[in-house]
C-alpha cells in the first residue's frame, strides 16, 4: 500500500529518488492544465470500459468514477502539483489513491499507459479548440458580408504592385478576405475529421492483453472512429503539425488583412480610419493616431509560424514510438492556438469599426488613369481592332497625358484620328468613368455591384451550412461530457 507521501511513479524503479531540479526541468503540469479536463473524462470512460468488460469490480470502478467527478469539480488548482509526480495523469492518479487507497484506485491504470492517455486527451482538447476558433472565423466572415453588403457600390481604387490598377468597390476588396477565409474555415474542417479519432487502447505502443473494448471507449468520448494501429496512435503528431500549418496559412491571410488596415488608414491613403479604441498615441507627438492594434497582430501571428517550425523540428526524426521530445510539443501548440483566438477577435473588432472614407475612395478611384484598361477595352469593341492594338494606342494616349499633364479625353481626339479610328464622344466617356468600369465587370467573382451581391449570397448561404457543422459537432460534444460526468 502506498505509503504517505511516497511516489507511485518512481517508487519501484527508481527507489523513489528525485532530483529537485531535474523534476522541475522535466514536468509538463504547467502547460498540461490544457488537458486536465479531456484526461478525466479519458479516465472515466477507461474506468467504465473496464468494469463493463468485467477486467475489474464494478464497485471499484463506481468509486473510481465518483471520485474522478470531485477531481473534477474542485478543478485542478486543489491537486497536489508535485513535479516529481511528471505530469496531470501521474497526479490524478496520485490523488484518486490518496483518497480511495490502492487497491481500489491502482486499479484504473489496467491495459493502459500515459502513452495513449496523452495523445487522446491532446485530441479532445484540440478539437474543442479547433471548434472555438471556427466559431470565431464564421462570426467574422459574416462580419466581413455584412460590411461587404453595405459597401458593395463605394467604388475605389484596386492595386497591383501597390500602384493603382482599376476602379473596383471596396465591398468587392472585402470579398478578397472573405475568399481565403472560407478556405480556412474549410481547411479546419477537414483537419477535424483527423484529429478526432481515437487512440486510447493502444497502450504504450503494443495495446494490451486484456480484453479492452476500443470501440467502447472511443463511443464514450465522442471520436468518430479508433485509430488502427497501436504504434502510430501513439507516437504520431501529424494531427498537431496539420492544424498548426493550417493556423499558419490562417495567420497569413489575416497577417495581410492587418497591413492593409495599416495602409489604408494612412494619410496617403485615407480610405478608412480605424477606430479610437482599435489605435494609440504617442508620447511625444500629441496628434499622432497609430494603428498598434493591426501592428501587434501582424508580429503576434508571425509567431505562429515559429510554433510551426519547431514542431516539425522536434518531429522530424523520432524513432517509433513513444519519445518524451513528444511532450515539448504541447506549449507551442497551445501557444499557436491562443494566439489565432485572441487575435481573431481583435481583428474581427477592428475591421467591424472601420470608417470607411468613401469620398476619398471615389477621388482615388479615377486617379492614374485607372479606367485605361476599359478604354483599351471600348477600342476593341466599338472598332474592331485586335486587343495588343488598344494596349499600344491607350498607352500613347497615357503618355501624351502626361506629358502635357492633361486627362485622357483631352488628348484621346489626336491619338484617335492618328489611327484613324472613330469612337463617338458618349463611349469615350462612358470607358472614363469609373463606376461604369466596374458595373461593366460583372463575370462570376467582378466587382459590379450585381455580382458582388450574388457572391455576397452565396458566401453566405455556404457559411450557414459550415455554421450548422460546427454547431452539431459542439452539441455532440458537450452531451459526451454531461454523459461522462452523470455515469
Ligand atoms: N507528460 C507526458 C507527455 O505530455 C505524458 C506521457 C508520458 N509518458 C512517458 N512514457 N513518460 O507526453
């Protein structure tokens, strides 16, 4: 029987010797309070498996049980945190023969090692979290729509290199956020169906001789299906690596939203301003307004990347199976993963309260020549001439503007009669209007202003089905839980 104070982990083996600082250097309890939850409800639905395939006494694994749930209830601040103990499944354990005594509680350990126990519970607290932040993505895509809605006739300027290119709307540019993130939420989907497969049963690496029931236990804890072989439920990661890579591309995509928020919001641009509460001040220069809150969240999701690297970097060359180097994966994970939730909601904040400047978008709009291409286009049209003929005659046209600093129409006449083409004055300035540019784009993904609302609609009919994916599948999970606890 255990004796006060004495070290069920070491105790056999190791004569119970501990070297203070070694045990500090070694123990996963400070980032393991990520999976405190997901490790006892794995213990419980070990337990009840157990006692249902008669491996033990129903009425130890009834005590077993009853005793998991006060764990539970007080939470995991009231554990005895003793580092030399490793880590949470070592301390529960601890705990439960502290207070059920060993024969009773040095049961529930049977046909099992921390080897499975870790990687499921690391699955269940994945996937919870993977469904937070879908959560949070499909909140902010419908901002985006909504916002997209409002400003699906503000025309503006469209870039390529930075350097104006065409008029477009700014509810068409909020469609461009709105694109990848549908592929982010559809990217974590996916990866869900992976992470949520079941490895306990798998023992330290080669399962178990008793008669354990794998589809029991995977049932009681809401995974869709087990993981076949033993070896890789035990060693294999690549369920983190695919979320951390798919919070990576994630972080770009917002990454590239934040320095546009950045740009825009400056007096070179003007377009939108960013709200008070989404900015800062300087010490020195009173009038200054920056935007810190986009900047902060361009650098934070830079470290998600980082996270990224060095995961693959522990993983790259483990032997089968079980390796310790697995446990260091764990506080980069769940860095990455806080990170993409508090900065999803910040940016989602910041771009929900956005003044949007349309006036100093509509001037920008017919700046430099932007309608050009459509000008180009009317030639082609209205006189029949090959495509590459426009570009060149268009192109002396801009040249000549410049040079005599003057708009197109005042030069187009000359250009026009040197080629001997006729063009009658309404196309010329139908072609040098910026809003009829855009209303004229109106192919599937344009920016006039009747396609941007079919794809508003469409975007939003797809993100009601993602919605109604995600909700069930946090329904099912919180009915395993209540399950769990009310065995
Ligand atoms: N704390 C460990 C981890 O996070 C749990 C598994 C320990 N297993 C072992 N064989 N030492 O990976």
């Amino acid at each position: 029987m255990q004796k006060n104070n004495e070290n069920i982990l070491r105790r056999g083996r190791l004569g119970s010797s501990t070297k203070k600082e070694v045990m500090n250097y070694m123990t996963s309890l400070s980032f393991d309070k990520e999976i405190f939850e997901s490790d006892i409800f794995c213990d419980i639905a070990h337990t009840k498996m157990l006692m249902e395939q008669n491996i033990i006494l129903e009425e130890d694994g009834i005590k077993i049980i009853n005793e998991l749930k006060k764990i539970y209830n007080n939470g995991m601040d009231c554990l005895n945190l003793d580092p030399s103990l490793d880590d949470i499944h070592m301390v529960i354990e601890s705990e439960l023969i502290k207070n059920l005594g060993e024969d009773v509680a040095g049961r529930m350990h049977t046909g099992r090692s921390r080897n499975d126990e870790v990687a499921t519970d690391l699955r269940m607290a994945l996937r919870d979290k993977i469904l937070t932040i879908l959560k949070l993505l499909i909140n902010m895509q419908k901002n985006i729509l909504n916002l997209a809605k409002e400003h699906k006739e503000t025309l503006t300027i469209g870039y390529t290199h930075l350097q104006h290119a065409q008029p477009i709307t700014f509810g068409h540019h909020l469609l461009s956020y709105a694109s990848p993130m549908e592929r982010d939420i559809l990217r974590l989907i996916d990866t869900y169906k992976r992470v949520n497969i079941c490895p306990l049963g798998s023992g330290a690496f080669a399962t178990t001789g008793f008669n354990i029931n794998r589809n029991a236990t995977k049932e009681l804890l809401g995974f869709d299906s087990v993981i076949e072989n033993s070896m890789d439920g035990v060693a294999s990661r690549d369920f983190i690596l695919e979320t951390m890579a798919n919070l990576s591309i994630l972080g770009t995509n917002l990454s590239k939203i934040c320095e546009e928020m950045v740009l825009f919001s400056s007096c070179e641009f003007g377009t939108i301003d960013l709200a008070n509460e989404y900015t800062s001040t300087s010490s020195i220069m009173p009038q200054k307004k920056n935007p810190d809150v986009a900047e902060i969240a361009r650098a934070k999701l830079s470290t998600i990347n980082g996270n990224l690297v060095t995961v693959l970097t522990i993983l790259k060359a483990l032997p089968n199976t079980y390796n310790r180097d697995l446990q260091e994966i764990s506080p980069h994970l769940w860095d990455s993963v806080y990170t993409t939730i508090d900065t999803l909601k910040i940016i989602d904040g910041m771009i929900s309260t956005i003044k949007v400047n349309a006036d100093r978008m509509e001037e920008l709009a017919e700046k430099n020549y932007s309608t050009a291409t459509e000008l180009a286009d009317t030639l082609v049209r209205e006189c029949n001439i090959p495509f590459r003929t426009a570009h060149g005659i268009v192109g002396e046209v801009v040249r000549l503007s410049i040079e005599n600093n003057k708009n197109m129409n005042e030069v187009i006449r000359d250009v026009l009669d040197k080629f001997n083409l006729k063009l009658n004055d309404s196309k010329i300035e139908k072609a040098l209007t910026p809003m009829e540019n855009v209303k004229i784009r109106k192919v599937i993904g344009g920016p006039a202003p009747e396609e941007v609302e079919r794809a508003i609609n469409s975007y939003c009919s797809r993100i009601e089905n993602y919605e109604k994916e995600v909700n069930e599948k946090i329904e099912k999970i919180e009915i395993i839980k209540n399950n769990l606890l009310n065995l």
